[in-house]
C-alpha cells in the first residue's frame, strides 16, 4: 500500500467534529441493541471469559469491484485481547470497521456475510448503528480528542446519553481506568489538545470506557507513539481486558506477541489464513505462510 492510500484509509476516520463511536448523537433506538445496554456496569457478571462475543461467518467485504476480505470465520472471545496481524492492506482496518459498522460511513463499502455480537447479527435491518458503538467503542491510530477540555472529554458520551447524576465520578473512574488519572486530576479543565500524544490516547480510551462498553475495538493505537507511551498503552490493554473484550489491530508483531491472548493472521487479498491462542501462532503455526511472515520472510 502506498503512503498515499494509507493517509487517504486514515481519513475515513472520525475528527472530533463528526460522529464517533464514543460520541454518536441519541439515537432514536433500535429496542434489540437498546434494551441490553448495560450503563451501570452491573450485567457484566454473566458468562465466562473465553466466551465468543463476536463471531464473524463467511464476511466478504467490497469497496466498489475490490474485495478487501474473503469468506472470513473468526469467533473472537469474550474479556480477551486478540491481535490482528497482517501486511498492509490485508483488511485488518476493514474487519474492525465491520464489527460495530464503521464502514457504514465508507460509501463505497459493501458487507456480505454475517457478523454477530452477542448472538445478534448487527447487519439486521433492526439494529441501531449508533446504538451498536456504544456497546463497541473504538480508538484509533492518531490520536481525536476533541477541542475541549480533558473532563469534557470524558464526559462527552455520559452527557449525550443524557446522564447527569455521578458525572464527577464517572469521569475520574474512567480516568483511573485509562491510566491517565494521576498525570491530570489537578488540570481536569485544561484543554485536551495541551497533552501529549501518549497522554492524548489514553485519553481516547477514557472517553471511549467511560460509557461502559463491552468491546473496544483499537487500530493500531500506539503506532503513532514513542516507546515510552507504547509500553504504557500496551499495559493498559492487558489490564482492559480484565474488563472489556479488546480487539487490537497492529503491523507490530513483539507487540501482538506480548498483550494478545489470540492472534488472527490475515494475509495478502484478505485471507484469514489462521487463527489460534497466541503462543501457538508464535511458537508453532500450522501454515507455512504464517511462520513465513512471522519469521520475517515477507510482509
Ligand atoms: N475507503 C476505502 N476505499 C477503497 N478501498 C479501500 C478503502 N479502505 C481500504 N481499502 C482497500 O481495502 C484493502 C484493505 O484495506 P485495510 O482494511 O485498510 O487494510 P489494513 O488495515 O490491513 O492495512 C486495501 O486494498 C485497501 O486499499
Ligand atoms: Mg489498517
């Protein structure tokens, strides 16, 4: 993929201006999506970690006669991280933007296939979009907050819901759990685009936690970081998903190795071509291509 391609994948991502997935208006409501949103946090004790929650069958993605992704099984577990790893242009980004349907905003992008979350099939007819990424929220390679305060960051997507009552406190949870906390309780009105880059991405994350999703779907959120604030953002995805189900897109295979529980390898013409814990993935693959990329054989 060239520069030119990449900056121009990067721009169908939200500015602070439009619509994100940790800051999408009050939507109308779709009762299937709706009725389970779980604001308070307190559904979250059913189920056991490993548990599927999102399931992809035979997902075949197009952008105009291009197709980005082929026939793409993959059941990813609940409270987990998994990793997407693959060259450029394999369709990592396009199977993320499938899961809570980012790539409604891309016009030319067409989905084929099923994808489900939480045994519902979010390309039903019924299904509130909207709704849908605030239950799977997403953070992205470059940094969004918006022009506003480091609080009114935060509390962006609680107000939108309309919440108004422990807005103080949800502010700082989601600080704490962001790990940004320390570094700005005494400047919480201080504008958000004063932080730094690293500073800034946790901050991306506490927006997106803060409305209590399930999932948090990150593309390659620490590629634009140094290794100081990559090493912070990598502890702070293991200890997400204690909580949440992560699902991480990165081209940085050490780090899939170190922070991912599973790892999808995604090759040329958007292949899914194997799937499996970790380790496995690493240490013994069972295809030839996968230890040929891994080995650094190509890619
Ligand atoms: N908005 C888009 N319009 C047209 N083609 C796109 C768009 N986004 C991605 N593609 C194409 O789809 C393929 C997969 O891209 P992408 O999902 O961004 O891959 P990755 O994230 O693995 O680098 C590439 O061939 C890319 O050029
Ligand atoms: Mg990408």
């Amino acid at each position: 993929m060239t520069e030119n391609e990449m900056t121009s994948n990067d721009s169908t991502e939200p500015t602070p201006t439009t619509e994100t997935a940790a800051s999408s208006p009050d939507p109308s409501g779709d009762p299937l999506i709706e009725q389970s949103i779980d604001v308070e946090g307190t559904g979250d004790t059913a189920g056991e970690t490993g548990e599927p929650v999102i399931e992809s069958r035979d997902l075949n993605v197009f952008y105009g006669e291009t197709q980005a992704l082929q026939g793409i099984d993959l059941a990813i577990p609940e409270k987990q991280v998994t990793a997407m790893i693959g060259p450029s242009g394999c369709g990592k980004s396009t199977f993320l933007r499938c899961i809570n349907r980012m790539n409604d905003l891309i016009d030319a992008a067409r989905v084929e296939g099923d994808l489900y979350f939480e045994g519902k099939n979010v390309y039903d007819a019924d299904v509130d979009p909207v709704a849908l990424r605030r239950r799977i929220g997403m953070v992205f390679q470059h940094p969004n907050p918006f022009p506003k305060s480091i609080y009114d960051n935060v509390a962006y997507g609680l107000r939108i819901q309309d919440q108004t009552e422990d807005i103080d406190e949800k502010v700082e949870t989601a600080l704490k759990r962001a790990a940004l906390w320390d570094e700005v309780k005494d400047q919480l009105d201080k504008s958000a685009l004063d932080l730094s880059g690293g500073q800034q991405q946790r901050l991306c994350i506490a927006r997106a936690i803060a409305v209590d999703p399930d999932v948090i779907l990150m593309d390659e959120p620490a590629s634009a970081l140094d290794p100081i604030a990559t090493s912070k953002i990598e502890d702070l995805i293991e200890e997400l998903a204690e909580e949440f189900t992560v699902v991480i897109v990165t081209h940085n295979m050490q780090q899939a190795a170190r922070i991912s529980d599973k790892t999808a390898v995604f090759l040329t013409g958007g292949e899914l071509v194997e799937f499996d814990d970790t380790d496995k993935i690493f240490e013994n693959p069972e295809s030839q291509r996968v230890e040929d990329y891994i080995t650094g054989k190509f890619g």
